[in-house]
C-alpha cells in the first residue's frame, strides 16, 4: 500500500484516493483506446466522452439539465478562480449599472477590487475591521436593488467562515464565488445569476475554473472582449472554442461521479457538518487552549481555523502534527495559527485522528 497523509491542505487539496487509482489504472491506456487521456486530441472520441461525462455528472449533482431547456450553463475555463474577479464584471457589469459586492474575506476583498477597475463596484458589506471573523446575516447583505449582480463569497477559505443560506436581493443576480464549498452541499441554483470556483479544493486537481451561468446573463457581455474570456461565446462552444484543460476536467468527472456514487449533495453536507462539529467541538471543549478564528454562528465547513495559546506553540503544532502524518495545517499567512481543510476527500477517520492529536498535543502543552 502507498503511503498517504492525512492531507488537511486548503488547495491544491486531497483528492479521493478511489479517483486517484482510477486515474493511474487508466492512464497509460485509456479505456482501450492505446494512449492516454493527456495525449488525446480535445475533439477526439475518448476526450469528447469524458467531457460530456464531467458535464452530465456535474448537472446531476446539481439538479440541472444538460439540454437547452436547461436554466444555466455549465463553462470551464481556466486562469484560476481569480481570473473571475475580472471576468465576472468584465461580462455583467453593463454601462451605467454599479455592482454590489459583501466583503467577508480577502478573497472578497480582492473580487471587489478587480470589479473596481472596471466599474461602478460599491461595497455593501464588510467585517473587515473585525478581521472577517464573521459573515452576514442572510438578510443583512445590504441589497442595492439598482446592481447589476451582488457578489458575494460563500465559503472564506482563508478565515474559516461561511455564509450557508443564500441572500436575498429580489430580481438582482446573485454572484457567487464557492471556489472553496462547491459540492460540499446541496445548492439551489435557481436562486444564482453566476457561480463559479477554481477545482482545486472539493472538485479535483488545478487549473480548471467551473463557472455555472444563468443563460440570460449569457448576453450581457460587450463585444469587444476576448472570445475566450466571454461565457456566452464558452457556452456557446460548450467550453471547447480552444483547447480546455482536459485533464482536469476529466478529474473533476471522476470526482463528480464519486460524489454522486456517495449519495451526491445531501449526503456531503451530512458528512461535512459531522467533520466540522467533532473538531468545533474539540476547540470549544478545551478549556480555552484552544481558540476558533471565525464568530460561532459563522463557522465553516470547510475550512476550521483556531489558533493556540502562542505562536511557539502553533509552530510545534504543526510540526509534531506532521510527524504523525496529519500535514497541510499551518493557517494561512494573514490569520496566522492553524487551519484544517476538511474538504469532501478529507475522511471522517483522518478528522478523528486530528481531534485525538489535538487532545493528546493539548494533554502535553497545555
Ligand atoms: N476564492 C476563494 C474563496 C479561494 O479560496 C481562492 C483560492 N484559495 C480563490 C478565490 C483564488 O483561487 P485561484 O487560485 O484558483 O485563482
């Protein structure tokens, strides 16, 4: 057997160990084909399959058609998740509107940023000056009813908070970056304008952005932007007006597959919320030594952020974590502490075997 980690990495992430095996099993000879899916032309029988498979097993996932009757699209693009901070606006923010943005984090922050280069972005909401420890109430996003879309983070990666119910803001398109909780729950997209996330957290390896677009906002774009960066122009090509990232659309199939052979959205969350509450619970049971980043009624699935009594003792933390192949703990740069990504392939054993750690490491130290 191969040695594996318990990976609690925030991205590139773990993926599931049945998909990895897959891939190896498959990759030197494709389903009989001779060569390997990274060898295949894009236009190819083996690579058309496998596209059309992601693109049926994400829509299942998501309770969404693949016919045109289907209420959004489904894009892959690349440039990573922050390459839609531009896009986002650089295809829906029509002249004479101003885009809504809630601040929860600085990925949030660096969204409005971008959308600021191009428009009119206004900042609706912000904890900011409480170091993004919390997210909004659902209805106090601060809806402009004017905007051309409200943006917003659902998952904050890098503080660990997370706004679950979906915000409210009447005929204004809802646009929102799950680059970190995608997959990780049921999701209702009748109630979004534009999804998007970068793969590399819940649905498979680098370099494939997944964007779900309502078809309406298909056409906003201007003209003059670049057929590659326009979701109508993608959509209209289903993603292949150039060459797409094939192998990780092909991974992100497999992990869809895997999701879906697991009981799909529904049954994630159950898994999700039952990681997440046994090592909430094992910071709020240690008489303080412990203590969470994110404001309790703002805690996130996905990402569980805590720091330690000091820094010299978050450091042997995640030193001697290591040494017990728990790895990829250390927070990151700007929160400091620690911080456990508990994505979909991050098993419910690999969370115990974290709270036993934290037990025994608290038991030394505290
Ligand atoms: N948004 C969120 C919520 C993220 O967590 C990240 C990456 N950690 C990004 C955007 C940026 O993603 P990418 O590196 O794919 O551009």
């Amino acid at each position: 057997m191969a040695h594996r980690v318990h990976n609690f990495g925030a991205g590139p992430a773990a993926l599931p160990l049945p998909v990895l095996e897959q891939v190896r099993d498959e990759l030197i000879d494709f389903r009989g084909a001779g060569l390997s899916i990274l060898e295949a032309s894009h236009r190819g029988a083996q690579y058309s399959a496998v596209h059309r498979e992601t693109t049926e097993a994400l829509a299942e996932l998501l309770g969404l058609g693949t016919g045109p009757d289907a209420s959004h699209a489904i894009v892959y693009m690349g440039g990573g998740a922050r390459t839609q901070f531009g896009l986002v606006p650089m295809n829906l923010l029509t002249p004479g509107r101003q885009a809504a943005y809630v601040v929860t984090g600085r990925w949030a922050e660096m969204a409005a940023a971008e959308a600021a280069k191009r428009g009119d972005a206004r900042v609706v909401w912000s904890s900011a000056e409480s170091g993004f420890d919390h997210v909004p109430a659902v209805d106090q996003v601060g809806c402009d009813p004017g905007a051309a879309y409200l943006h917003y983070t659902s998952n904050n990666t890098v503080v660990g908070t997370q706004l679950r119910e979906t915000p409210e803001c009447g005929a204004v398109p809802l646009v929102c970056d799950m680059s970190s909780d995608l997959l990780s729950r049921p999701l209702d997209l009748d109630r979004f304008g534009l999804v998007y996330a970068g793969a590399q957290k819940n649905l498979g390896p680098a370099g494939v952005t997944v964007v779900i677009v309502r078809k309406d906002l298909l056409e906003t774009a201007p003209g003059d932007l670049p057929d590659t960066l326009t979701y109508g122009k993608m959509a209209a090509k289903d993603s292949l007006l150039n060459t797409p990232p094939v192998f990780a659309i092909y991974l992100v199939g497999l992990v869809a597959r895997w999701l879906l052979d697991r009981g799909g959205l529904a049954a994630a969350a159950e898994r999700s919320e039952a990681k997440a509450l046994l090592l909430y619970r094992a910071i709020d049971d240690s008489g303080g030594f412990y203590r969470g980043h994110a404001r309790a009624s703002s805690r996130s699935w996905m990402n569980v952020t805590f720091r330690l009594p000091d820094e010299r003792l978050e450091a042997r933390f995640v030193e001697e974590a290591a040494a017990a192949d728990l790895v990829g703990l250390k927070g990151h740069r700007s929160v400091g502490g620690i911080r456990a990504s508990i994505y979909n392939a991050v098993d419910l054993g690999s969370v115990e075997r974290l709270v036993q750690f934290m037990m025994e490491f608290r038991a030394r130290h505290g």
